[in-house]
C-alpha cells in the first residue's frame, strides 16, 4: 500500500501495542515502523531493474524478517526512551512489520511474506491507493491521539478503525468474487475459450474491477463496474511472445515472466521491443491502447547481455487515466 496507508496502520497497531503505557510515543514509533520495510525501494538506485523488482516486498515484508528485526530496533529505542521494556518495544514492532506485509498482500503486487520461499501471496483484493480504507482509518486515528492515553474513549476510537479497515479489507474479497464471476458468465455468454482469469480492482477504488484472461494466442482485457447495465466487453491483444526469439532462454528474461507471473506481451515500435505487464493494465481506457502502466524496454547489446528499462509515466498519464476511471466507474 502508499506510505500514508501503511503509516496509519503502523500508528495505529502500535497505539494497540503500547499505547497505554506509552501514549503518543506508541502511534511515533508504530508509524516509522510502518515506513521500514518499504525502503527496500532504495534497490532501484544500486542494482538494475530485474533485481530491483525481484527486491521489492521480498524479504523486508516477510515473517522472517519482522522475527529478526523487531528486536533489535526494540532494543534500540529502549535504549534512550524512559520506558525501558525491550520485550515491549519489540512486540510493538513485530507486530507493526506483520501487518505491513499482510496488508500488501491484499495488493496485485503481493508479498513474499514466506521469504526465502519461492511464494508471492497477492490477493489482488485491494489497489495501493485506496481512500475507503484509509481515510476512515485516519480519521479514527486523529480522535484517539486528541486522548489522554489511559482513556478508554482512546482505546475505542483506535480500535474502531482498526475494525472499520480490517472490515473494509474483509468485504473486498466479496467484491473479488462477484466480480469474478460477472467476468465469468460473460465469457460464456460469449463463448470465448481460456485457460485463465485474473482480476484485480481498478485503481482508487472496488467498484470498476479489471480482468486479463489467457487465450490461446492472445489475453482479453476487460473491465466491470457494478453499476454497468451493457455486457462486459473485452479488447484482445496478441501475446507476440515469439518476438523476443533466443534471449527467452536468459536469465534476466526469465526472471522477468517469473515476475510478472507469466501476464505479458511483446510489443515492436520500429526496431524497439517492448516488455508489457499486464497484471497492472493500462494508463487509459482507449481502445486498443498499447500505454501499458509498466512497460520495459528490452536492450541487448553486444555481448549479449539483456537489460530491461522502464518507461516513464508522466502527469499527463495520470489525468488522463483518473477521467477514464471516473466515466467507467459510473457504468458502461
């Protein structure tokens, strides 16, 4: 999730922790700790883009990691803090790196919560942003901090958005299957043959849900607002996977399609070849748009060596995919 999500859980699962003993100083740390393991982003500055993103939410959002490292950062703030209770300050951030990571893996992008075990646990129930669960949640927060930290008025509206989140995440994986579900019935209606569905909710809400489906050939993508009253409709696009000819048998290469769980296509542009993830969709809702949100240019140079670069997303992409999802949301 966005860093203001995951600071308001953390806050808010340290207020649960130590709150009362603490006060404040619970929600401080709770919310740095909620920060921590997302600074394995730092990758991307010292290694090159595979590796950076076979990094990300690896093993800073596993269990071992939050065994290993709550700990010590409980021993370091026990230090210098007037509450001197290691085991304390520990299960505060224990259970403040759990979290983190369980929550991430409601998103499309997942944890490796299991690390080193080859696992990537993506519910794909929940964009990054999403403002019906956060919003909520924070405002809670705020009235629980406006109280003395014996209050039981404190307590209650801390645990109250706690609930109203966890709800909220509970409800999305309804959503999940009733929009599976529509894809479903639609694709017999229409009597398309595949091999695979994969759905994940649109971006900023749980409303407009998206869906690749695996063709022979080809992926579907298609899209389902629960206030449409028109079939679901779904643009094809041919995975052209052949394009990428002998360096398929690279390591790099492989290690991409392990990423992006095999949801991907080729495209050409002059002499350029394109890697497309599909698991993220596009930046626009035109038809047959190839502006895919993570696109990779596939460089090969003498030696045979294969780097993959990212493509830049501008404002522009942004407002453009923002009035899209707002006209989709409210029905085709």
């Amino acid at each position: 999730m966005d860093s203001l999500t995951q600071i308001v859980l953390g806050a808010a699962v340290g207020e649960a922790v130590l709150g009362k003993k603490v006060g404040n100083k619970a929600i401080l740390y709770g919310a740095i700790a909620g920060t921590i393991p997302d600074l394995d982003i730092f990758a991307s500055h010292f290694t090159d883009t595979v590796t950076s993103l076979l990094i990300h939410r690896g093993f800073s959002h596993s269990v071992l990691f939050a065994v290993l490292f709550a700990p010590l950062f409980g021993w370091l703030v026990s230090l210098y803090e007037s509450f001197k209770s290691y085991k304390g300050w520990s299960w505060l951030f224990f259970w403040v790196f759990l979290t983190h990571s369980i929550l991430d893996a409601h998103t499309t992008w997942g944890t490796q919560l299991f690390w080193p075990f080859d696992l990537r646990l993506a519910f794909k129930t929940i964009f990054v942003i999403d403002p019906l669960y956060t919003l909520p949640f924070l405002v809670f927060l705020i009235l629980a901090m406006s109280h003395k930290r014996t209050s039981k008025k404190r307590r209650f509206f801390n645990y109250t958005g706690l609930f109203i989140s966890s709800f909220y995440l509970a409800l999305t994986f309804v959503l999940k299957w009733n929009a599976y579900t529509k894809f479903e019935n639609a694709l017999k209606n229409q009597n398309i043959a595949y091999q695979e569905i994969d759905t994940r909710p649109a971006p900023l809400n749980t409303i407009l849900w998206s869906a690749n489906i695996d063709t022979k050939d080809a992926y579907l993508l298609g899209n389902y607002s629960f206030f449409d009253t028109q079939p679901i409709t779904f643009e094809s696009y041919r995975k052209n996977h052949e394009l990428i000819g002998n360096i398929i048998d690279n390591e790099k290469v492989k290690k991409m399609v392990s990423i992006s769980e095999g949801w991907y296509t080729i495209t050409q542009k002059g002499d350029k070849l394109f890697y497309n993830d599909l698991r993220f969709g596009l930046l626009n809702m035109a038809p047959k748009s190839q502006d895919f949100v993570f696109q990779y240019e596939i460089k090969t140079d003498e030696s045979g060596n294969v780097s993959f670069i990212e493509q830049e997303k501008t404002k522009r992409d942004a407002k453009t995919l923002l009035a899209d999802l707002w006209l989709r949301i409210k029905g085709n």
